[in-house]
C-alpha cells in the first residue's frame, strides 16, 4: 500500500531481442524465411536466394567486413567461426603488436572490460547518468509560481534561480531517469510533510471544539478562490487520496501513516532505486576510464563471449551463416567478416564514449558496414558531437552505418532520437540507413517506431531462425535482427560490387524495396502515453514505402556499377 501511493508521488514529481528453441521439425524455408521473395515463396523475405541465383557463375571480389557494435559474441560458433573478421596486425601474446593502444584485440574488442579481465555486466541509463552527473547542481530545486526553493535543514527554503538553460536540460534529463524521479519524489516528501502540517494547523484553528478531523474537515482546506499554488494542490490531492487508499475518513490516520513517514518513506525509495544493479554499472572500478574524456583511449579488454552475447550471435548468423551446410539458417553474405565491438551490456545504454570510440575502431580497421544499436532520445550536447564526427568520417570513408529504430511505437515526426541523419546541424549524412522489423506476412512490428521522416524501409526481423550461443540455435525477434538483415545485404552487395560507397550503397536500398505502398496494416501507436493501435497506409510508415529485397538491390548495384 506504501508503495502504491508513493507510486503516484513519483509521478507528480517528476535490444529487445526474444529467442525461442525451434523444433527440429520445422523446415529450412519456415525457419530462415529472410531468404525468400514473395514473388516464390509468398512471404515477404528479402528475395537473398533470388538474388544468388542472379549472381550465379560470378566471383566474389571482396570479403566486406561487418562491424557489430552492441553487444558480445560467440566467435567459435561452428556456423560463424569461418565468418568471423581477425585483426592480421596482431598476435595472442599480450602485446599491443599493431600499437593502436589495445592488447591482443584479434577479433574486435570489448570497451567494458578491465585490464584485469573484468567486465561491466551492466550499464545504466543515459538518463541515471547525466542525473548523478547533474545531481549536485540541479536535482534539489523545487519550483512554484515563478519561484525557486531548496531543502535546507528539512525546510523549505527560497533560492535564487538557476541558469535556465541548464535547468531546461536538466528537466529532460528528469523524464529519462528513473533516479532522477526517485529523487524528485524524495525531495517532494519534504512538501508533504510541510503541506499535511499546514493543512492540520488549519483544521485546529477552524474547528477548534473537535480533538479528531474526518474527511469533510480536511476538504475545507481546499479553496479553489485562493492565490493558486501547485504544491499545495499537488499535496492536497495526494492527501485525499491516502484517505481512498487506507480506506478511511479520519484524517488522523492519514497524518500519521502517510505524512508523517512521509520523508523516511521517499529516502528509502530512492535508495531502494539507487541500490538497484542498473543504477551502478561500476564502471570506475572496472574500466577505469573517463567516461566523458574521448581522449582517455586505451582501456578494455578482448573478452567477447559474454552473457549478452546472443543477440550478436544471432545477427552474425543472418549475416554471415554459413549457406548450404545444414546448420541454422542460411546467412546473406557468408562472404563477409563480422567484427565484433562490445559496448552494451545487460539493461541501460550504451555510453556514447564507446559509441564513437567503436566507430573509430571499425573504421580505420576497414569495416564496410556499421550496425550501431538501437536509438536513443536523450545524446549530451558534447558527446553527441563525438557520434556526429564519427559518422561524418564513416561517410567519407564509404563505410555505411545501419541503425535500428527504437521498440517503443512512437511517430518519429514528433520526436527526434539518435543518430540520425540530420544531428550535426549540417547536410544530411548520405551514409546512415534506419530499420525496423517486419514479419513474412509484410507486416511491420507492431511496436517499431515509425515514419517517413525517421524510418528508411523495414527488414525481416520477427521470427528468424538463426545461429545462437554455444553451438546451437534458436528463433528471435527484434530491431537488431532487421539491422542485420540490411547489413547483410549491404554486405552481399560489397562483395560483388566492391568500388561502391556506403552512400550509394543506402541509396540502392532504398530504390530497390519490395513496395508495399497502397497495402492498409495494422500498427501500434501512442496517444497521450497509452498503447494503442490504428490503420496505416505503408508508405506513411517509411520513406521507402517497402521491405529490404536484396535481388533488386543486386540489379540495382550492377546498373549503378555500369553508370
């Protein structure tokens, strides 16, 4: 019951990647559908074995490598091992033998690993981060009417305001961190102690002949001509709802339940927040980096099979599988390498160091293609300008960087994450290509975030049988598998049509779609926080209007090849 209406104060104040083991039973065709066309198989895959038999009787001119930054990888997968990118610079011998700063990175590197072999199992929210790095500055004001006030000696106390700007920011910050809310609701308590005393004062003085209030007394204190004043009001509300709460119209048992304990209960919420795993990824004691100093380079370890590994096991396979040996699903492009960059963990965000760090990495160690995981709302000013020049350096390298839209069934007209192609104020990247998942029935995900000034095109994602961890396999769904999907294909690609750039690479892709314009589907929205569903037309869901189809991307890429 304490925590329900403690809920409630909160409020006022302030890679999903699912796997399933696949019966033996079930065919090839049924299970690694992202192969198929619908124009043979009648479901909307993304036409690869078209697309091979296209090709039939050429060579492959080049082995492309795939950089998967997110999460951890199997790299002795017997479907993977003969697909997975070595660093040629570098030997097992715990030196830094190509003197980039990292020792015996072989196959990629993790940036949430220790020198002593440790690694971060968790990372927190971009929210809990910039709210502990914000906290001493802006996490104690308390506003009402135009004013400022702070907790001093368990008062309230007015304060000069603080530098708007910030403040603003901070706010957002305030909507994405659930320590942030914790505290707030903390910092809130003080008021209702303040307001349920005040309120108590009243009725004595109101009805001096009474030694016990109800319900009826405690409204009087409610004037509706009064000087308006949000906290009071917010505290009144809450105070009316403890009376529904304990079930009962005496306000003696509402002071002395809920008001009275009311600051140890929000001090012991927050630390009940604060004490959470998420909220403390440790990752001074681990990594011992700056998080926030790009220059402080040189940390991480080459442990990649970690307990996060399954997702990029299972995009590696889409990817990279070996076609034709009977073993999990085929994969697009079992020409390319996979290169394996860890900066996710179990929960939270990736930080945006890593990020840029990664992409450097993939880059100058000549990756043809970038997955980057999903979105995100809240990028630091400073750091973002570290994601926008590495992507700025992918496109003029030709490198083309994939990047999943969020699962949260959002209008992506109405709110801005990122990456995206327009964060550094500057001329649109021509080299970074968004995906969200479809299903073989055409269908999108229900709950991708969508529309056409966000989303370039959607790829097979739900229901994909692929390789998984520890030599077997399973089916998953998620914005990471569609991700992979394109890269693949952007990877077949490469391979046959080595001289083309990452921009004239996304650019085919999106010429090339499957159409589904003019087809009416079913698509999960929200409106006013609350889930729901509507009708869309395709082409309002995507700028392409279609599904990835790497058989017109082939013909696409051999006529753009000829120009």
């Amino acid at each position: 019951m304490k925590k329900t209406i403690w809920i409630v104060l909160f409020a006022l104040a302030g890679l999903h990647v699912q796997a399933q083991e696949e019966a033996a039973t079930s065919s090839q065709s049924e299970l690694d559908w992202y192969n198929c066309s619908v124009e043979e198989d009648r479901v909307y895959g993304a036409a690869v074995n078209k697309a091979y038999d296209y090709l039939k009787g050429r060579k492959v001119k080049k082995r492309p490598v795939v950089a998967l930054i997110g999460g951890g990888m199997d790299i002795e997968h017997e479907d993977l091992k003969q697909s997975i990118w070595k660093n040629r610079k570098e030997k097992a011998n715990q030196k830094d033998d190509d003197r980039n700063g990292l020792v015996d990175d072989l196959y990629g590197w993790n940036f949430l690993g220790g020198k002593d072999g440790r690694i971060m199992e968790y990372t927190m929210s971009e929210g809990d981060r910039e709210f502990m790095r914000l906290k001493e500055r802006y996490a104690d004001y308390i506003y009402n009417q135009g004013k400022f006030y702070k907790i001093v000696d368990g008062r309230r106390v007015e304060v000069e305001a603080p530098d708007s700007e910030f403040y603003y920011y901070y706010n957002q910050v305030l909507g994405e961190s659930k320590l942030a809310r914790a505290y707030g609701g903390y910092m809130f308590s003080y008021v209702i102690k303040e307001y349920g005393d005040r309120f108590y004062d009243q009725m004595r003085k109101r009805f001096p002949e009474k030694e016990r209030f109800t319900l009826s007394d405690f409204e009087t204190c409610y004037d509706k001509d009064a000087p308006q004043d949000s906290l009071s009001d917010a505290a009144f509300l809450l105070m009316a709802y403890a009376f529904s709460l304990y079930n009962t119209d005496q306000w003696e048992t509402v002071y002395n339940t809920f008001v009275v304990p009311t600051v140890a209960n929000g001090r012991e919420m927050y630390e009940e927040v604060l004490n959470k795993p998420e909220s403390n990824d440790h990752r001074r004691e681990i990594v011992g980096d700056d998080p926030l100093d790009l220059s402080d380079d040189r940390y991480g370890n080459n442990q990649l099979l970690t307990a996060d590994a399954a997702p990029g096991v299972l995009a590696a396979g889409i990817i990279a599988g070996k076609r034709g040996n009977g073993l999990g699903g085929d994969g697009i492009a079992d020409q390319a390498r996979i290169m394996t960059l860890r900066i996710c963990a179990n929960g939270g965000d990736p930080y945006l160091k890593d990020m840029a760090l990664a992409m450097r990495y993939a880059i100058d160690h000549g990756a043809d293609v970038i997955v980057l995981p999903g979105q995100n709302t809240l990028y630091p000013e400073a750091q973002k300008r570290w994601v926008a020049e590495m992507l700025r350096y992918a496109e003029e390298k030709g490198v083309l960087v994939v990047v999943p839209v969020y699962d949260l069934s959002l209008d992506l007209s109405e709110i801005t994450f990122f990456p995206n192609r327009n964060m550094d104020g500057g001329k649109a990247l021509t080299n970074l290509i968004t995906v969200a998942a479809s299903d073989k029935a055409g269908n999108p995900s229900m709950n991708a975030n969508y529309g056409v000034e966000g989303l370039d095109l959607f790829a097979p994602g739900i229901d994909i049988y692929s390789a998984y961890t520890g030599d077997s396999y399973r089916t998953g769904s998620g914005e990471f598998l569609a991700a992979a999907s394109v890269a693949g294909t952007a990877a077949l690609i490469k391979s046959y049509f080595p001289k083309l750039t990452g921009s004239q690479i996304r650019d085919i892709l999106l010429r090339s779609v499957t159409s589904r314009r003019g087809a009416e589907v079913e698509k999960g929205i929200r409106v006013d926080e609350n889930a729901t569903q509507d009708l869309f037309l395709f082409e309002d869901l995507c700028a392409s209007g279609g599904i990835l189809n790497a058989y017109q991307a082939v013909v696409e890429a051999e006529k753009t090849t000829k120009k």
